[in-house]
C-alpha cells in the first residue's frame, strides 16, 4: 500500500511540474509575442514617420523647384526640343519659328521685356550627367517648324566641347538678372602687341549680344582678324543680361600671358623649395656631424685611420676603433653628404671589395678594415625612379585652342559674317 501511495505522489509531482513548465512555457511565449507585435508596431509607426518626413521633404523640393521656375520664367511656360540650324548673324541673336511666338504671346511675355532663352543640351557619352548651356535673345522668329537658327558665337559656346553635334537641343524662356560685372580673358595671344583700342571693341562687339553665360566665347573682329574671348566671370549670376545695363568689364591677361605668369610662379616656388631643402639639408649635417661617436685618442691602440674620397674628388679622414661597426663610417658619410646611408655604398681597391649597409652592424675587424690606415671610396647607388608622371605637359596638352572649332555648316556661317562685318568696317 505504501509502494502505490509512492508512486502516486511521484506521479502527481511529475504532473504538477509538467503544468507549471507548460504555464511558463505559454507566458514566455505570449511574452515573446507582445514583444514582437510592439517591435513590429515601432517599425511600421518609425516607417511611416519617414515615409511622412520623406513626402515633405519632396513637397518642399518641388515648391522651392516651382518658386525657382518662377522666378527663371516669370511664369512663362516655353519649352521645345529644336534642330540647331546655322545663321550668319553677329552676337547671341537665334532665330526661332513663327509658332515659338504664338506660344508666348498668349502668355503675355512681351510683358517682362526683352526675350532670352536658355539652350542646353546633353553630352551622351559623359560619364557623369554632363549639361552644357548658353543663353541667347532673339532675332526673329523665320525659322522653319522645328528649328532653330543659331549664329556662329551661340554655336561655339554652345557646342565648343561636344564629341558629337546633338540632333535637338533644348530651347526654353528664361528671365535673366542684369548683369553688374563680367570678366573676360582673351584666348591664345590675345592681341599680343597690336596696339589696339580692345575696350573699343569689345564695347562694339557686346552690342551685339543680349545675354551673356560663363564660359561662353566671343568673337572680336578687327583687320581681318577674329580674336576670341572666353566669359571667365559674371555676376550676380552665371547668366546674365546685359540691355540696357551698366556693365562693369574687367580683362584678364590672355591665355598665354596667363600661362606663362603661372609658370613663372612655379619656378619662384621651386626655388625658394630648393632654397628652403638645402638649409634643411645643411642642418641635417651638422646635426648629423655632432651625432658622431667621438674619434679615439691619438695613442688608443687598435685603430684605424679612414680616408674617405667623396664622389666629388674631396678627402675626408677619420679614426674608428677596430671593434667600431661599419654603420659609424656610413654616419660620417650621411654627415658629409647629407643624404641617406642606403645611396651609398663604400669600395676598397687592390683588391676590390663592396660594402654596403646591409654589413653596416659588422665591426671593422670583421670585414678587414683593420689596417693603420684605409682608403674607401664612396660611391653613389643609381635609384630608379618611376617615371610616371614625371613628364611635362607637352604644349597640345596644356594650351587650348586659339580658336574654336566649329562644326562645318556654321564655319561656313561664320565666314560669311567675318565678311559682312570686314565690308562694315571698310564702309
């Protein structure tokens, strides 16, 4: 009877502990779960937070990107994909189609004044998202549906680093603030030593033009020669309109006075770099020189006398002990030189033999040098250098393009204006 009571209460025990591992087991596991659903609550309110951050965010883009688009346009909406054409006129003049009008004149554009256009178009084969822009005024609006009429000076500031004539460019009505200040470099030579009234013709030639873009090139005509000055600076903007306007004009010295003031400069700074190494270099010698373990007395015994003969022709004497290693006359020898150990190496004749500084921890009396006297000759190590990099720009590297070249049609084009313009000034 006793056994069966055992037994049961072995059983019950069993089973009490059976249900208490299992209450845990529920309540870690509905533990578990709250957590994962607060988890899960915290991600999805911290996804939604950035999804709201982000929509703002995009909001705020697009309203400042309408607030500048209006103030580019003056609301004015004027857009088209246009086939560049050549024309033969002066300035930054194009011509567009009848139908670009009846687009604006609806639009009350006449209203804010002058008409000016942003053209731009996009290099295909950049790397990087790569736009280059110009801005024009208009001439009139002849041009055939679909395109649009560039003059020569649009067309080499334009397209003056395209690989490839684009089939369209983009055509759009834009407001331009009033230029303050321009600064111009003429290319290559300029007018070297002409004795030319440039501020003259410069006035004459700007005339022509009612926009003006950094970077963009313009033609100055005079005795039958075409100069070319490249826009290096604007202000307020990068593009600006110059009717009717005080422009302040600084010059720049030509592209090649440029060049060679730079170079110039460069040689100043490599020598005052020469200067400033070889005071560095005498220091580093006579630190060097008061480094030196001190010679042995005269009556010391066992040691050596060692004439050092510099690749120079000149005579240096020292005394070393015997057990000195031969890292102590590689000292002396960076003392005297001021350069590094490892350039040199040092030679014994009759006969000959190399030591370098790879036996530098040796004593003298292991590698010989223990006579009364010994004569070494110092010898200078070829190094390699790379040569990467390390040669000069040639001259089709570093100086650009007196005059740009322009695609076919339009060198034809500018030809025909270079004409018109010499038969002005002979008129």
């Amino acid at each position: 009877m006793e056994l069966d009571l055992n037994s049961r209460s072995a059983k019950w025990n069993r089973e009490q502990t059976k249900r208490r591992d299992q209450a845990k087991r529920k309540i870690e596991a509905e533990r578990r779960k709250r957590v994962a659903v607060a988890k899960a609550r915290e991600e999805l309110e911290a996804l939604q937070t950035q999804k709201r951050v982000e929509r703002l965010e995009e909001q705020e883009r697009q309203q400042q990107q309408a607030l500048e688009e209006q103030r580019l346009t003056g609301g004015i909406k004027y857009l088209q994909q246009l086939r560049p054409v050549p024309t033969s006129g002066d300035g930054d003049k194009i011509t567009l189609p009848v139908s670009a009008l009846e687009e604006l004149n609806p639009q009350n554009a006449l209203e804010l004044g002058v008409f000016t256009f942003e053209l731009s178009y996009d290099e295909p084969e950049a790397t990087e998202s790569w736009q280059r822009k110009t801005h024009a005024g208009v001439l009139e609006f002849v041009a055939d549906e679909g395109t649009v009429g560039l003059p020569p000076k649009v067309a080499a500031s334009l397209f003056q680093n395209a690989k490839q004539l684009p089939d369209n460019i983009r055509v759009r009505f834009v407001r331009l603030e009033k230029g303050k200040f321009a600064s111009l470099q003429p290319r290559g030579d300029g007018f070297g030593e002409r004795q030319i009234d440039f501020k003259h013709l410069l006035e004459r030639s700007l005339k022509a033009h009612t926009t003006l873009t950094v970077g963009d090139v313009l033609f100055v005509r005079h005795g039958r020669e075409t100069f070319e000055v490249v826009v290096a600076e604007l202000k307020p903007e990068e593009a600006v309109n110059i009717l009717n306007t005080d422009l302040e004009v600084a010059i720049l010295p030509s592209e090649s006075a440029a060049r060679a003031k730079e170079a110039e400069k460069q040689l100043e700074e490599e020598a005052a770099r020469a200067v400033s190494l070889a005071q560095q270099k005498e220091q580093w010698k006579a630190d060097k020189m008061t480094q030196l373990t001190p010679e042995p007395s005269a009556d010391e015994q066992r040691q050596v006398k060692v004439i050092l003969r510099m690749p120079g022709g000149a005579q240096a004497p020292r005394r070393f002990l015997h057990s000195s290693p031969l890292l102590s006359i590689f000292e002396f020898v960076e003392a005297l030189t001021g350069d590094e150990a490892r350039n040199f190496q040092l030679a014994a004749t009759y006969p000959r033999r190399i030591f370098g500084v790879d036996a530098a921890d040796k004593s003298l009396q292991e590698l010989g040098l223990n006579g009364r006297q010994e004569a070494l000759f110092v010898e200078k190590i070829a190094i390699e250098e790379s040569k990467a990099g390390s040669e000069a720009p040639t001259e089709s590297q570093d100086v650009s393009e007196e005059q740009t070249l322009l695609p076919g049609s339009w060198r034809e084009a500018r030809q025909k204006l270079e004409k018109t313009l010499d038969e002005v000034s002979l008129g």
